[in-house]
C-alpha cells in the first residue's frame, strides 16, 4: 500500500509528497478549492498546516479536510 513519507506546502495551493516507494511528486490542490468542504484551504495559513497522519493520508484536522495518499498520487505530477 502506498504511502506519505513527507509532505510539504507549497506556494499557490500546491504539495510536495514523498511516499514510501522514494518518488516524489507536486500535487496541485487548487481545482479542489472551489468545493464547499475545501474553501478553508483558501487561507494560505491553514493550507499549509497540513499534517502527514501515519502515512496513509493527510489532514486538516481543525476543519475535518483530509485527502488519502492515493488521491494525492492520482492527481499529482512526478517532480
């Protein structure tokens, strides 16, 4: 099973994720934002408190935003 290693926030609305079979890889979250449940995001400040929860996916926890290490590696780009 694929997981985080590392995640990093970028600037405008972008992550660098490191998983667990050594790749890396940008993941541009911006088209999300215009989803009800990911407006939160929209704030630069909560966008990049993400937190990396045992690999398996990503949080926001104070506003219940989490995004799965598989979404992360469907949507994002090699680096």
């Amino acid at each position: 099973m694929r997981t985080i290693t590392n995640i990093k926030a970028l600037s405008d609305f972008r992550l660098e994720c490191l998983f667990n079979d050594g790749s890396k890889k940008i993941a541009d979250i911006k088209p999300y934002l215009s989803a009800e449940a990911f407006k939160p995001l929209l704030d630069p400040r909560v966008f990049s408190s993400t937190l990396s929860n045992q690999g398996y996916f990503i949080e926001w926890k104070e506003y219940n935003i989490d995004l799965s290490a598989d979404t992360l590696w469907h949507i994002a780009a090699n680096a």
